[in-house]
C-alpha cells in the first residue's frame, strides 16, 4: 500500500495534535467555566440566607427561641415563586431537614452535610463551595446559609441551595454564553487555517528532501546500468515512488546504494586480486617455456648445427611456443570464468551426442598412445540444460588429461547417467597413474601443481610437464557456473576418476 507523501502525513499529525489540544481547551474552558459561574453565582447571594433570615427570623423561630417549622412551607413556597433558581431548607443543628418547600417535589435527603456549611460560615473566600441538594443526592451544588437566630447561639440553619440549570452542563452553557460559542467558532477556524497553512508550509519545506529522493532513486537506477544515453542519466527525475514517504524511500534507497558500493568494493577487490594472481601466475608459469624458447632459439642462432639438430631444436622450440600459447589461453579464460560477471549461457541440448563428438574427437589421440579411448551412456537420457560451450571444454580438459596420464595398453572411459536429483552425471575415469592421497585435495587449485608417477618410464614428472596445469581449476569453474561441482577420487598405481553434473532441461 502507497503510504501518503510526508507533507501531507505531516499535517494530518498537526491536525490530530490541534484537534487534540483544542479538545483539552474545550473541556478546561467547560469546566473553568463552570467552577468560575458557581463562584460567582454563590459570591453573588452569599448573603441571601442572611438577608432572608434576617427577614423572616420572627417567623422562623417559636417564642422560646427553638426552631418553628409549622407553616414555613407557605413561606418557602413565596420565596421560591419570587427566585424559582433557588430552594430553601430548615435545618436543625445536626442537619436534619425540618421544613422545605414540596411543591418542586419530595427531598430525597433528610440530612445534610454540615462540613460545606461549616466551610462556607468560617472561609467564605474559598469559593465555590458544594453542599448537599436533598432533592439531587448525586449533583452538589452551590448554597447560601445562615444560622437561626443571626445573633446568639444558633438554633438551626436556613439551607438556600442556588440552582443553575445552564451551569449544570456544557449543552446549557454554550447555548447560554456568546463567549463560549465564539470561541467554540473561533478555535475551529483556527485548527482549519492551521491545516491549509501546514500543508502549505510542510509541502514547501519537504520539497528539498522529495527532490533528493528523487535523485537518489534516479543515481540508484543510474547505477545498476551506467549506460550513456538521456533516459539514463542521474537527472533523470522518477515520478513513481515506491511504497514509502520520503525519509522511508530515501532511506531504504540510501541502504541499497550502500549495499551496492560494498558489492562493488568487493568486486574490485576480487577483481585486483584475480588480477595480482594472474600477473604471479603468469610470471610463474610462463618463465619455463619461455625460457626454454629461448635458450633453444638462441642456441640456432648461435651455433652452427646440423640439419637434423636444427630439425629437432625447432620441433621442441615450436612445441614450446604451442605449450606457452595454450598455457596463456587457459589463464585468461579462467580468470574470465572467475569474474563475477560471469555466467553460463542455458539452453537445452542433447548431452549423449556432445559426449560422443569429443571421444571421436580424442580417438586419434588414444590409438597413437596405445589406450582404450570409450563411452558408455545410460538409455533414455533427458536433455541437458547448460552452456553447450564451455561443458565441452570441461569434457575436453577432463578426457585430454585422462589420456595424458593414462600409459599404453591402459583405458580411458566416459559414463553417463541420471543421478537421484534429476541431473546428469558425467564420470571420466582412467587406469592411469593416479593422484596421492595428499595431492587430491589441491587437485583443482589454479597455482597447484602435483607430482605424477609415469607408468612408463617411472619417473616422476608435474602437471607442468604434461600440461598448463589449469584445466581442472578451469572445469571446476564450469561446473559451478552449472550449479553443481566436480569430484575426483583417484588410487595410486590404479587410475582416477572425475565426475560433474549438468542439469536436465
């Protein structure tokens, strides 16, 4: 899912946090609102039920000074006719209601709470402070109070709880106050202005990282096929973003490019080193028939020979000169197979009819040396899938260096066959000298060279007098590229065997 560009995600969390604020301004101001209503309601008739008592305190009280509650509920109900925001109560000293007016309907309390009305009598500064409403157990609400008689010792208290429905809840105020309406209004307005400004501002203020972003990708793109042209220069501006705003794409473009300058590093690492060990292999393996070139060269150019030695000192100066031809053709087609850049070319092809090409190949060869040159296929093969070329070249090497080390009178076979995962095994094996159990394991390395047995003479000679010694590095090389790899298994004095797979098409 595309996520939405950062101006755009950036306002919307400036909306949630105004709406947010604004919501905590509302609910402060409703409050405030209120507490500062009560104050000023309970400031303003602090001194009603003193006014009232002092009024009516011949009525209130019975000639022996106690608190007369017969027909109080005529005079309630006159006062509360002349204030209907307000409800008056006779209490005893311990809260009891005595007398109220029932007309607005029966109290639910018979007793109040005297600790407000303490409160109220000795700290009248500390305003509001809520009583009971016997009528409205569960809402307190701002009082009035006073004691009975207003002079001497109190009998009971005059209980006038100050009702405002439109301060009770927030419905009632802002239908009742202007202020709290345009202010409602106004605070609105301002959270919209505040939206279409942020989108204004976030969106020019962001235009520098989205640019950048977009450059990123372009030099991204750019890099993977540094190729000229107008399409794909690093200017080029990408106009579809990936899933991500800006910071997520321009992050995570950020991370590939970093990974990509490390692949490339280490490419050119690999790269420099391949090239070190090609220029010591080349030093190496190319200063002993260059040498003997040489010397041979030199030697008919010096001394006045025969026919017949200068007959013989050409075929071994013009075998030379083939041994250091093949001998640089082999290092540079290994190192091009170790590049990273390099890759087999699949295609279907018939392996069996491949197989057999190069043993007729290598016929001539076989007779000459006096060995048993054959292949032996399994019936209904599949068809291979690779690169037709270089499996070739790894038949060829493999059979080529069978025959080098195999005496006369021996055999060289090539098999072939299906294995348990699908792909197609080749086996060429010999009866020749063989491989030490030391030297197996090097046997592929590209600067290894290991020690022989002839099975002619009995002498011991190295890869290097049979061969580049590069063949086997170079057909391992084939077979990774094939997506397996080669194994050898050899026993001196009996022969060796080499095996590769080729996957089925």
């Amino acid at each position: 899912m595309k996520r939405l560009p950062l101006h755009i995600r950036l306002a919307l969390v400036l909306l949630l946090l105004l709406l947010a604020v604004g919501a905590v301004n509302v609910a402060s101001t409703l409050v405030t609102t209120r507490w500062h209503l009560e104050e000023a309601n309970q400031r303003a008739n602090l001194d009603l039920a003193s006014t009232i008592a002092s009024m009516k305190e011949s009525r209130l009280l019975g000639p022996s000074g106690d608190i007369e509650s017969s027909g109080l509920e005529e005079i309630f109900h006159w006062m509360m006719v002349v204030n209907p925001a307000v409800q008056f109560y006779l209490l005893d000293l311990q809260g009891n209601v005595l007398a109220y007016d029932p007309t607005p309907g029966p109290a639910q309390l018979s007793h109040v709470s005297l600790s407000p009305i303490h409160d109220l009598l000795t700290e009248p500064d500390h305003l509001p402070i809520l009583g009971d409403d016997p009528r409205a157990p569960d809402q307190p609400k701002i009082f009035s109070v006073a004691p009975i008689p207003l002079n001497g010792d109190p009998a009971g208290y005059l209980y006038v709880i100050l009702d405002d429905p439109a301060a009770a809840s927030p419905g009632g105020r802002l239908e009742s106050s202007y202020v709290l309406r345009l202010s409602l209004w106004t605070g609105l307005g301002a959270v919209a202005l505040a939206i279409v400004f942020g989108l204004l501002l976030f969106g020019r203020l962001t235009r520098p990282l989205r640019q950048l972003t977009r450059r990123m990708q372009a030099l991204q793109l750019w890099s993977r096929n540094p190729e000229p042209g107008p399409d794909r220069s690093p200017d080029v501006e990408i106009t579809d973003s990936p899933t991500g705003d800006e910071v997520t794409v321009l992050t995570r473009t950020f991370d590939e490019m970093i990974g990509q300058i490390g692949r490339q590093v280490q490419q050119i690492e690999r790269m420099a080193a391949l090239r070190n060990e090609l220029v010591a292999n080349v030093s190496h393996d190319l200063r002993t028939p260059i040498a003997m070139l040489q010397g041979y060269l030199e030697t008919l150019a010096i001394k006045d020979l025969t026919p017949s030695q200068r007959t013989e000192y050409l075929r071994i100066a013009l075998g030379q000169s083939q041994r250091l031809g093949k001998l640089v053709g082999d290092l540079f087609e290994l190192t091009k197979l170790e590049s990273d850049d390099a890759e087999a070319t699949m295609e279907p092809f018939v392996l069996p009819e491949l197989v057999q090409d190069n043993v007729h190949h290598f016929q001539l060869q076989a007779e000459e040396r006096g060995v048993v040159l054959e292949a032996t296929f399994d019936r209904d093969l599949p068809t291979a899938r690779g690169d037709i070329g270089l499996v070739e070249r790894a038949l060829q090497n493999l059979i080529g260096n069978a025959l080098r080390f195999t005496p006369s009178g021996g055999r060289v076979s090539v098999g072939l066959r299906a294995d348990e995962a699908g792909r197609l095994e080749v086996r060429v094996a010999d009866t020749g000298c063989g491989i030490s159990k030391s030297d197996l394991p090097h046997v592929f390395d590209r600067s290894y060279r290991c020690r022989f047995t002839s099975g002619d003479s009995g002498t011991a000679t190295t890869s290097d007098d049979k061969g580049s010694g590069l063949g086997l590095a170079i057909t391992q090389r084939i077979a990774r590229l094939h997506g397996g790899d080669i194994e050898a298994m050899s026993q001196l004095g009996k022969g060796t065997e080499f095996a590769f797979t080729v996957p089925a098409a």
